[in-house]
C-alpha cells in the first residue's frame, strides 16, 4: 500500500510543480536608474520566484515605445510628464506613484580644470575665455535630466552661448559615457551617479538647485504578478537601498 502511495506521489507531483511557474516582470525604467535598480531587483527577488527583465533608456524614448505596443508591465520615469502622456493615452493601470526624488549635479572629469559652482559661473568664465571643451547633457527633447539641465542652463544665459560645444547624449547613462571622455569639460548629470565609486574616484562635482521626481505607473496589460513587485519599490527595505544609491524616497524620511 504505501508502495503505490510514493508510486502515485512521484507521478503527481513533477504535474503539480508544472502548474506552480514564476512570472517575467517587463520593466522599463529611466536610464538614471542603471546603478540602483540591479540592487532593488536583487532584493526583491530574495523573497519572490518571479524574475525581472529590465529595459534602460530615456524616458520619452521608453513612453513612446510604450505607445506603440511595448510589452512592458511597469515603467519607471525620471519626469512625471511621460507618465501623464501614458495616462491620456489611456495605457495604464491603477495611478501613478511618487517613490522617489533624485537630484542633479555638475560634473567636471579628472582631465578638465573647470571650476565648479551652482551659479555656473565657472562655466561662463571658460566659454568666455574660450578654454572650455565639449560640454554634455542628455538630449532635452526625450530625456527628463536634459530638460533639467537646458533649463538651468537658459536661466544663467549661457543656452545660447554654449551651443559648439554641446554634445547631447541620448540618455542620462550616455551623457555619463561622454562626461568621463577626456575631450569633454563638464556635463550635467544624475546626482546618484557620485554613489558610484568607479565614478567619483574620476572626477568632482558641486550639486545644483533643483530635482526630479521619480515616479511609476502599473501599466494596462501588466501581469497580475507586478504588484507585490511595486509594494516592494514603495516599502521601507527599498527606500534604504534608494537612499544608499542617492536618492531620496517619498516612502520613509531622509536620514
């Protein structure tokens, strides 16, 4: 009897193993989020059988992907103006979440001996003088830090003049690429970036006024499996790695 008990079990339970299958969670996520993200999914996938596939990018180059039929079940923003495109076109599902604030800096790699200050000043001493290299920021068009940066740079009257020596990057982690070329002065970039420290063993940096915030959104065909991955971005575990890579999360106060 119990010989035809272990015999029925071992015939059932490969059956029932069948039907138990972790999910593939499709992210798509803002490139300033490259460094951090690996170390959520990693924590998150402790405690969970699903696996994460992460896309990088800009965020205006991701929402139109999205748009046009991406198959993504969660997006990750740097600016709440590619969420709102989503939410009009009607691609989402649930609202939108603020988990995160990320800050902005001006970096000078170990090659350049431009001086760093919030008012931008030294910036407008090497054009001035015309000692200043190539300068870069991502492409303000698709890619929230650049419209950041554009934005500062209009407000110290040096947009214009800055112009030849501009080099626009596709994305955040590209203008990173080009920031630590040695042809290259200065760039605007993710504060979160200086966490690194690959990063900052390379070059100084002086942070500037103003942030972004970060935010997520469910999107309309999502696996029912994204939302204990969302309850784990929002909670006070995720918020500490958030903290440790530089950002500043909504979720528990900034020590």
């Amino acid at each position: 009897m119990i010989k035809r008990v272990i015999k029925i079990l071992v015939c059932i339970l490969p059956l029932l193993s069948m039907g138990v299958s972790a999910d593939i969670l499709r992210v798509a996520a803002a490139a300033n989020l490259r460094f951090v993200m690996p170390e959520l999914i990693k924590a998150y996938e402790l405690s969970s059988e699903d696996k994460i596939n992460v896309t990088y990018g800009a965020s205006g180059n991701l929402a139109t992907q999205i748009i046009h039929g991406a198959p993504y079940d969660v997006f990750f923003s740097a600016d709440p103006f590619y969420i709102q495109i989503l939410i009009k076109q009607q691609k989402h599902r649930g609202q939108r979440i603020d988990y995160a604030h990320s800050e902005i800096m001006l970096f000078a790699n170990q090659h350049s001996s431009l001086t760093l200050d919030i008012e931008l000043q030294g910036l407008k001493q090497a054009i001035e003088q015309n000692r200043l290299g190539k300068f870069a920021i991502a492409n303000p068009k698709h890619a929230p830090y650049g419209k950041l940066a554009q934005k500062l740079l209009t407000e110290a009257n040096l947009w214009e003049v800055i112009q030849p020596e501009l080099l626009l990057a596709e994305s955040a982690s590209q203008t990173l690429q080009f920031a630590l070329a040695s042809n290259v002065d200065g760039a605007i970039l993710p504060y979160p970036y200086m966490t690194q420290e690959k990063i900052k063993q390379q070059g100084r940096y002086i942070k500037l006024a103003g942030e972004l915030s970060q935010q997520l959104i469910i999107l309309k065909d999502a696996s029912t499996s994204v939302e204990p991955f969302i309850n784990f971005i929002t909670s006070e575990s995720a918020g500490k790695i958030l903290i440790k890579h530089g950002y500043i999360p909504v979720t528990i106060s900034n020590p």
